[in-house]
C-alpha cells in the first residue's frame, strides 16, 4: 500500500513561464552590467581628455615642465622659470611671463 499522496501535477505552462522569466532576468543583468562597465569606462578614460595641440613649436634652447590650457590660449612652463602663451587656433606666441623665484 502506498500512503503518500501524489504530489500536484506541474502545470508545463508555468514552468515555460518561469523558464521565460529566468531567462528575460539574465538578459537585463548581463545588459546593465555593460552598460555600467561602459559608464566606467567613458567617465575614468583619459581617452576623452582636453583637446591638446597637435605641434607646439618651443624657442630654441627651451625645455618644457608643464601646460595649461584657457579658453582661447594655452601656456607652456618652461625649465629656466617662464610662462609662454600661445594662441590656441594659430599656436602663435602671444606672450612671454618671467618668473621671479623666491630666496
């Protein structure tokens, strides 16, 4: 004799269903993931940094520590304490600042 009921039938509808809805859930994920991976990427590059000159042409003798660009310019810190200014469409040198260093 057998005492145990029989279990309910699964219903093959709901389980196609739930195979769908698995299935639709590890789509999204698998899709947010990229899109964060993709925010990451497109924020913390440097990829996307500031426009830089494509030739920046240096006095003779002249040796380069540092640049800043402004809207319209841009400046090159040289070794021997000046600032020169370029024109940022012509690259022309627009000025020329002596740094006078503390003692």
């Amino acid at each position: 004799m057998n005492d145990t009921p029989d279990p309910n039938p699964i219903d093959p509808g709901l389980v196609k269903y739930l195979r769908l809805l698995v299935t639709v859930l590890t789509a999204v994920m698998v899709v947010g993931f990229i899109v964060i991976v993709v925010l990451f990427v497109t924020k913390f590059s440097d990829a996307f940094g500031p426009e830089m000159p494509d030739e920046i042409t240096l006095p003779d003798g002249t040796v380069p520590t540092a640049y800043t660009r402004g809207d319209g310019w841009y400046a090159v810190v040289t070794e021997d304490n000046q600032i020169l200014i370029f024109n940022a469409e012509t690259g022309e040198l627009r000025q020329e600042i002596a740094i006078e260093v503390g003692k």
